[in-house]
C-alpha cells in the first residue's frame, strides 16, 4: 500500500468501514420513517380528503351565494343533485346490510351469549341516552339561553306547518311499527296515525281544539320501518341459531350477503368526499340569514354543541376508558371517517356502512359484536336528538316565559328519551318528535317554528354524537364479551369472528 493510499483511507473526506455503517443505518431508518408517513398519509386519505370536502362546501357555498342576490329552489337542487346520488346509494344499504347483520351475528352466536350481549348493549343505550337528557337540562338551566319574547317577536316568527299528534298516538305507534304487518312493506314504508280534525262548518259537537276526539285514521309514509326490521331480523336470527346444523346453509347465505354489502359500501364510500361537498354547499345556500344564528338563537346553539361536545367527546370516551382500560383516542380518530360522513349527511342511517367498515376495519372489532350492536344502535341510540330535545323544548319554554316545576323537567327527560328512540335515522327526524316533548310542556306543536333556523346545522351536529356513541358503544360490548367468544372460538362452537379481508377497505383502493 502506498502513501497516498494509506492518506486516502485516513482521510476524513472519505468514509470507514464504520461510517459507512452508520450511515447506511440512517438512511435505513429515514426510509422507513418515510415509509411509515407514506403509510399514514395513505391510510387516512379517505378521511383528510372528507374532512377538506366540508371546509371546501362551506367554501364553495358561499361563493356561489355571493354570485348572485337570489337562488331559486331548482338552482340549489342542481347543486345538491351529486350529495343526493351520494344519499341515496347509501341508504341503498341499509336494508340488506340491517337485515343480513343482525341475522348473521345473532345466528352465529350461543344464545346465552346473544342474550348477555344484548342486555349490554340495551344497558349501555339506556345510560348513555339518560345521561345526555340530563346533561342538556342541566346545560340548559345553567346557561339560560332563552330570552322572554316579546309577543311580536313570536308573531313573526318562521311559521312551521306540524302534523296535529298526540303523545299517546305517538308512543302507540311506536310499538306498533317495531311489529310490522308486511315486511316487504316495511322496508319502504312506515305506519302512521293521522289525526282529522272537524269540519269547520259542520255541526258537530266535537271540540276543535281536543284532538283525542278527533277521527282516527292511519297511512303508511315513505320510510323503512327500521324498528321492525331489527326486530324481525334479531327473533330470525334467534330461530336460524336453535335450529344448529340444518340451520348453517341460510346463515352462510346471511354470512355471504353481509360480505357482499360491505364490498359494495367500500365503493361508494370513495365518493364521500364529492357527495359531502355539494351536500354541504348545497345547505350553505339555503340558510337565508346567518344573522339569526349569532343573534336571538345564538345561545341556544352554543348550549346545544356545548351539551353535544361534552357527551361525545368527553363522557363518552371517559365511559370508553373505564371499561376498556384503554385510552380513547385512537379509536376515535379510527372513526372519523364515519364521524365526518355523519355529519355531511346529517344521517346516522346513511353512515352505517361507513361506520361498520371503521369498526372492523381499524379498531379491530370482532366482527359478530358490531353487526349486531351497531345496527341496533343506529336504530334506537340517539344520545345527541335526546340531549337536543331535552334542551330546545326548555328553551322554548324559556322564551315563552314558562317558569318549569321540578315534575315537568322530569317529564321532559322521560319524553325525550321516548322521542329519540322513536325518531328514525333520518334527517332532521328529531324535528317531528319534538313535537311529542313540547306536548308534555303544554307548548303548541307550532311552536317547532322557533328554532326551525338553526335546526338543519344542529342535526348535523347531533347526528355525529349519535353514530360515536354506538361506536363507543360497541367497543365496550366487544371488550365485555372478549372472553367469552375467545372460549367459543378455542372450543369450535362457531367461526372465530375476523377482521374482513384487505380487498374492501376503505382507506386504500
């Protein structure tokens, strides 16, 4: 060797064996921390393109609004036109996604175990539904948004047509939708009593004011009767799990359409972004005046996301930790996904294939526990309509100068734990139940008409906390029941439930 290759191979611009092993371990490391950004960045595409799609209708809303003074019915409904094929592919869904679900994951169960999951589940529902109406009476006690008004005011007031109802018809119809007389007819419409008041110039002695002597007739409206479908779905399920082996085959065949739905949801959740961007500018254009929303009603939205916040963001997750003995961030930024479709189509309904597909697909929810909770909660757990409810009927009370007797604030509770229930997943269905909770403060159905302004944004908003809290709802029933399909699954009584299979998952194409 040489003296200028002794000086080479001592020189610092040239690296030692040892050197080059450092750095060929640095770029190692910095290839596989770009892996791992390339690797988020990819998995949470879908959701970050959701999310900009919001700010980008809020956007594109305004801008079209300022456009022009005035747009005409027909003008917004052609830019809603791509948020409605959006709406309506996923309503699509519902049906045989509810129906196949609940039938494969009650059928795939002991039936022991299928009881003690759902008392769980009904458990948890009714907890979680009290502490919100409890939460939103007390928001709205403390806070006071409503200011007494002034008989003018009420007078011009937006005018909101109601359908005259009565508590009792309401309850009872409740009840009876949950037995449908048709099920083909039940996955289109829903039964409904219709109340016909006198003629006014008949001679009739009945009271006009009085409805329960009103004539009685019904009618069925457009809508699946969803409460009926759970409840054929879930006593199917129970006959398809009695009847053991010679029951396997129709279980396959629910087992195989459930597969098949949810192959068919991942390809429309890709279009979730434009479907939430026209929807979303699409009601920006609507809102005639802003103004009412920072003004008179101003507070009264602020208590209600308030309310909203608190429940799903912090007693939610807490109830999540306490159970599960794990913190609840992750699992609730798997969810936002279905968190931003929630809000983007003010539809908890709608979002239940997304929010199933979030579920399995990111928390790793054993697949038996969410197609049996969630479709079940999407139907009956309103936690964000109870709390709104609970807090728009006082509000209007608080308007109205009404000072609230310790019995009437409990009656507003129970009720608005009824209407939740009652109110089908559908958009501003909470709207038309508080017709029922006004009712038990003596209020006028008209009087909805008061905070109709700012009810087409606080859907959305309740909407949200509604499709967390069955979320939330089922990660604490997988985690109960961990053990217990751990046994059945070691002991070969059924399938261990898995984690479906990379080829439809919603955050990669």
């Amino acid at each position: 060797m040489n003296l200028d290759d002794r000086v080479s191979e001592i020189s610092p611009l040239k690296p030692s064996h040892s050197d080059q092993g450092r750095n060929t371990m640095s770029t190692t490391r910095r290839q596989s921390k770009e892996k791992i950004e390339e690797s988020c960045f990819r998995h949470n595409l879908l959701t970050i393109l959701t999310i900009a799609s919001v700010a980008g209708g809020v956007v594109l809303g305004f801008i079209l609004k300022g456009s022009k003074s005035e747009w005409t019915k027909r003008e917004i409904t052609y830019v809603q036109f791509p948020g409605d094929i959006f709406l309506r592919m996923l309503k699509m869904l519902i049906v045989p996604l509810l129906v196949s679900s609940i039938v494969s994951a009650i059928g795939s169960l002991d039936l022991s175990l299928s009881k003690k999951i759902g008392f769980q589940s009904i458990a948890y529902y009714a907890a979680t539904t009290s502490m919100a109406v409890l939460q939103g009476i007390f928001w709205v006690m403390l806070i006071h948004p409503g200011k007494i008004m002034s008989k003018e005011e009420q007078t011009a007031s937006i005018h909101q047509e109601t359908r005259p109802i009565t508590t009792v018809d309401t309850i009872l119809d409740l009840i009876r939708n949950i037995f449908p007389a048709n099920l083909v007819e039940a996955t289109i419409s829903t039964y409904r009593t219709v109340l016909i008041p006198p003629r006014p110039l008949s001679n009739s002695a009945v009271n006009a004011t009085d409805m329960t002597l009103w004539e009685i007739k019904s009618e069925m409206v457009e809508g699946s009767n969803v409460l009926g479908l759970v409840a054929f779905s879930v006593a199917f399920g129970i006959c398809i799990g009695k009847l053991g082996p010679m029951g396997k085959p129709l279980l396959n065949f629910f087992d195989s359409l459930g597969e098949a739905v949810m192959l068919m949801t991942n390809w429309v959740i890709w279009l979730s972004p434009m479907g939430v961007l026209f929807l979303v500018a699409s009601k920006v254009l609507e809102l005639d005046d802003f103004g009412v929303i920072v003004g008179r009603l101003g507070m009264y939205f602020l208590t209600v996301v308030l309310g909203l916040f608190v429940h799903g963001f912090v007693l939610l997750p807490l109830m999540y930790s306490l159970f599960t003995r794990q913190l609840p961030f992750q699992f609730t930024m798997n969810m936002g996904q279905a968190i931003i479709t929630a809000f983007g189509t003010a539809s908890s309904s709608a979002s239940l294939p997304i929010s199933m597909a979030c579920l399995e697909e990111n928390n790793k929810i054993d697949v038996r526990v969410s197609r049996f909770v969630m479709p079940i909660g999407a139907t009956i757990n309103m936690d964000g309509t109870a709390l709104y409810e609970a807090v728009a009927a006082i509000f209007i009370a608080q308007l109205k100068g009404i000072q609230l007797s310790f019995g009437q604030i409990a009656a507003v509770s129970v009720t608005a734990t009824m209407a939740s229930i009652g109110a089908a997943g559908i958009p501003q269905a909470g709207l038309v139940t508080m017709v029922m909770v006004l009712d038990t403060l003596g209020l006028p159905a008209d009087d909805v008409s008061l905070i109709i302004a700012v009810d087409w944004l606080l859907d959305r908003f309740r909407t949200t906390v509604n499709v967390l809290g069955d979320a939330y709802g089922a990660g604490i029933v997988a985690k109960l029941a961990e053990n217990d399909l751990e046994i059945m699954a070691s002991n070969g009584t059924v399938e261990a439930g898995k984690v479906p299979n990379d080829e439809w998952h919603t955050t990669s194409m």
